[in-house]
C-alpha cells in the first residue's frame, strides 16, 4: 500500500508501508544486525566533542561529507547492495551510497537535519527503509511553523523527492518507553565526492521559471 504526500512547494513523500514482506524485513534485520561493523562516532555539536546518540554504518564507492563528518569509502554488503539494486530498478536512479542507523532503542535518536548536501545533486531523491520497532518521525517547516509526524512501520519504505530537503528538516525523536531496536537504511545517490557541484541548468527553480 503506497501513499503520496504533498507537502506543498514541491515537496512531497511516499510512502509504502509493505515494501518490503514481513519474514523477508525479520530476516534482513537479523543478519543485518548480526553482520553490519556497527560504530559509534563522535560529532562536534555546539562546539563540543559529543557521542552520536546511535550507532552506524555505511558503505558506497565516493566518500560522504554528512553531518560534519567524511564516511570513507566502505563496500556494500550483499544485501545492502541487494535492497539498494531494488530501489534504483524501482525509482530508475542510482542508489550508491547507503548510511545505516541502528537504534539501540527508544534512547537513540536522530535530531532534526536536512539531507541537503551539494554532492547529492538540486533535489535529491532519498530513500529511508525501515526495520524492527516501529518510530515516529518528524518533519518540520525549515522556515514555517508546520510538522508533520509518520509512523515508521517495520518493512517500510520513505520516500522524501523534490524541494522536501530544502523547505523541511526531518528527525527521529526519543522515545525512552521502547526497548527494541530498529534499524534505519538511507540510500542516497551521490553525484560526487565532496566539493562536487551540480550545474546550474540542474536548479529547478531556473528550469521553472522557463
Ligand atoms: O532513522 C530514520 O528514519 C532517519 C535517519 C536519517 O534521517 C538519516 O540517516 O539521515
């Protein structure tokens, strides 16, 4: 079951609560957990060296600058290669990069970010699978008071496409009342290492105004 939201100003999500059958997402988040090397990193936030309140991993060929941090190169496990190789049939672009998050439980969180990097191109098209204990996430308005809340079901699929990484932060608040992990995978398609630029005749609002 497939579900589009407009959120105005092209903006949009879909998403699909059944991408992924129930035994085959159990299986995935099992030997995802079991195989995945799970790190946990340090960030600078508001100037001081802090722990990621979640663990995670990553794998693609081109290196990602993201929150601050470059994820080197790392290979794809095979399933991970396996999922992203479904997505890019599926939406016709290619997935090379995926960061994985693992929720320990309702104490790990994501704060709200944009994935908005240059190296991904004027109007991304991001792809958020999720596994285990389900989680609400939440977008909210970058510059209006508006949010908006999406119950993460294991087996799931988001999909976040046009200006939604420039008009909308998203983030996955704590929840200290879960106890059962989940397991978040974001497939990007990067164009470029870091310092990549798309060119300007890729800027949407240009190609609008004709
Ligand atoms: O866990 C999620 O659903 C969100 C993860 C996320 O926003 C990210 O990795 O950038």
């Amino acid at each position: 079951m497939s579900e589009k939201i407009d959120l105005g100003q092209r903006a949009w999500l879909e998403y699909i609560i059944d991408w992924l059958p129930s035994a085959e997402a159990d299986n995935i988040l099992s030997v995802l957990s079991e195989e995945l090397t799970w790190v946990e990193r340090s960030i600078i936030a508001r100037g001081k060296v802090v722990q990621q309140p979640r663990l995670m991993a990553w794998a693609g060929e081109l290196p990602y600058l993201y929150s601050g941090q470059v994820l080197e190169p790392q290979p794809m496990h095979p399933l991970l290669n396996e999922l992203g190789e479904r997505l890019s049939d599926h939406y016709g672009i290619a997935f090379n990069h995926v960061v994985a998050n693992l929720y320990r439980d309702g104490r790990d969180r994501v704060g709200f970010h944009a994935d908005d990097e240059p190296e991904l191109g004027y109007e991304p098209l991001i792809a958020s699978l999720s596994l285990g204990v389900s989680r609400r996430f939440v977008l909210k308005h970058k510059y209006k008071s508006r949010r908006k809340n999406i119950n993460l079901k294991h087996g799931s699929l988001l999909m976040m496409g046009g200006a939604c990484q420039h008009r909308w932060y998203h983030g996955l608040p704590a929840n200290p009342a879960i106890v059962l992990p989940r397991i978040n995978l974001t497939y990007r398609s990067l164009r470029g290492a870091p310092g990549w630029r798309a060119p300007r005749e890729e800027d949407p609002r240009k190609r609008h105004r004709g």
